[in-house]
C-alpha cells in the first residue's frame, strides 16, 4: 500500500513538473509576426536570454537555456560561433513570440541571416575580400570577383551587418556608399583647401599605414605636406611592401582559386636596398608624387589628418621600439635618430 502511495505521489509530482515545465516552453500566442531580433556582436549566451525574457520571446530563462543547450549537444553547434561557451551566434534573426523555447533555440542554432563583419582600417581590398570569406563563407570566386569590383581605398572601416547571401557587388557598393557619405562630411573642408578627393585618399591610405598611434596622424600628414612642396621622393615603405604584395597575390590566382595560406603577407618585411628596386608607380622610393592609387582603406582620423598636420618643418620621421615616433628636419639628424634608435 504503502509503494503504491508513493507511485501515485510520483506520479502526481511528474505531471506537476510536466505542466509546470510545458507552460514555461510555449509559446505566447498564434500567428505573430517574426520580428528582426539583434544579437550584439560581443554578447554572451546569458545576456542574449535575459534580453529575450525581457523582451517577451521566452516565458522561463532556465528551460529556455535547457532545451538550447540539449538541442546544441544534439548537433554541431556553429563553428563561427568561436567559443565553447556561446550557442548564439552573433548576428540578426528573425523571430517570432509565437515560437516556443524548441522553435525558438532551432532558430538561433542554424544561424543568423545577418552577420557581423569588422573590417579594420589599414587593409587593402584583397585583406577585405578574405575577412568576408571568412565571415560568409565565400567561395574563391566571389572573392575574386569582390577584388575585382572593389575599389581600393574606399571600402569604409566599420562593424557591419551583411546578409549571408549577399553577393559581392551589394557589399562593395555598400562599403563605398558608407566611405562617400563620411567622406562628404570633410568635402567642404577639402574644397576650402583645394584638396582632391582621390588625392586626400591616397594621402589618408600612407598617413593609415605608417602611424602607430593617433598622435603619430598629424605628424606624418606634416612630413609628407612638406616633402610633397619641396619635390622630394616620400621615400615610405608601405608602398614598396603595396607593390610587392600586389605583384606575388596576383601570381597566386589559378583559375579563380586563392593559393594563398595563412602566413601569406600583405605587408612584407623589406630586405636591405629593396625598396629602390622595385618598378612600379606605387614605388615612393622611385616616384617623387604620391602612389598611383591608394594602399588601404584609411581611417576618419587619417583623413582628418590630410587637413590638419602638425606644425613642424620635419622632412623625416621613425619609430623607436617602443613605437614612439621621432622627427628630423635634416638627413644628418635622421641618421643621428637612426643610430639611437633602431641600432
């Protein structure tokens, strides 16, 4: 009697629990809309629950962690995701208050529709093209067909959100969308100086790859301003690493394959007398005027920096090995901070 008790008190407690637990699973209703739901670019796993429970999307914080949590060991949860710890990719969904905690955890399981994608200043259209492979996981064609349409120098630095099925013409289009309508905020103080845009460009893309800091901008702005108007070769190895690179990725290319590997570098290490031997437009060393085009894509403040230089009659400039810049109005004080400095 006794066991039989205690089977039916079991019983009892299972179907409370099964209830309890179904009621905190459902949904909120039928037939809502699926809403567009932001998933932050650094948010973890709790973070992203607590703003569905706020939100109204899940009843119950814990079941709602418990049925995603068994669905991801169930399956390979994304590779993309970079973290043991986080299920939830970042990126953007499409969700509905109707979904309960099941649906709701196969949603963010499979994927977002939208993801994040940073691209860092300083990068050349080639270094974009592999971040988006990374990111959306291009093929090589629609890698090489981005390189191809892009143009070098305005594909904006920024965090974006792209759709997984975006082709490369929608996002090169975008990325120089972005970069024309920052670029219109400094047009008019371009035009007061008389200052093209392409030639701001290519100036903001050497400005972005020899600074190591943002106080270094201004100063080497300065340095190039004042070497420009004295006719003198810009002498900036950045263009020489441009050159050599563009020149061994192209030999790379084998019917629209990247053969390249992960420790191919677009800005190489110069060898000593280099820099005078290599022919091409983009070589400062052998051109006294700015490159052909741009090397990079700069940042705000690197174009900001093409209209306020320092101060200073610098000519030449290094930096030391903590990456403190310094400055030389003279070839014989430059070898002076040579001999201090990096020997």
């Amino acid at each position: 009697k006794t066991v039989r008790i205690l089977l039916i008190f079991l019983f009892f407690c299972l179907s409370a629990a099964a209830i309890i637990f179904y009621l905190n699973f459902r949904g909120f209703g039928k037939n809502l809309p699926k809403e567009r739901y932001i998933v932050k670019f650094n948010a973890a796993d709790e973070q992203v629950i607590d703003d569905l429970y706020s939100k109204g999307f899940i009843r119950n914080k814990k079941i709602f962690f418990f049925v995603l949590d068994l669905l991801c060991r169930q399956r390979t949860c994304s590779e993309s995701t970079e973290s043991a710890d986080r299920r939830i990719e970042p990126g953007a969904y499409m969700i509905s208050k109707s979904q309960n905690a099941y649906q709701l955890s196969g949603v963010f399981l499979f994927g977002p529709f939208q993801k994040w994608v940073t691209i860092p200043p300083g990068k050349r259209k080639e270094q974009v093209g592999l971040i988006l492979k990374k990111s959306l996981g291009w093929p090589d064609d629609m890698v090489l067909n981005f390189i191809t349409i892009a143009k070098e120098g305005y594909l904006w630095p920024d965090t974006y959100l792209f759709n997984t099925d975006s082709d490369p013409s929608q996002i090169a289009d975008r990325l120089k969308n972005e970069f024309n309508s920052r670029l219109d905020t400094l047009f008019s103080d371009l035009l007061a100086k008389n200052i093209k845009t392409d030639t701001a460009v290519k100036f903001a893309s050497l400005i972005e790859r020899e600074s190591g800091s943002l106080e270094d901008k201004p100063v080497i702005s300065a340095v190039i301003w004042n070497r420009l108007a004295k006719k003198m070769k810009l002498e900036i190895d950045a263009t020489v690493q441009y050159a050599i690179a563009d020149e061994e990725f192209n030999s790379l290319i084998t019917n629209y394959q990247l053969l390249i590997t992960d420790d191919f570098s677009f800005w190489p290490k110069l060898g000593a007398g280099v820099v005078r031997t290599i022919d091409s437009p983009y070589n400062t060393y052998r051109v006294a005027a700015l490159p052909l085009g741009p090397i990079c894509t700069p940042s705000l403040e690197s174009l900001q920096a093409v209209l306020n230089p320092a101060n200073t009659d610098a000519l030449y400039y290094l930096h030391s090995a903590d990456k403190q810049i310094h400055t030389a109005k003279t070839y014989k004080e430059h070898q002076e901070n040579i001999k201090e400095y990096l020997q």
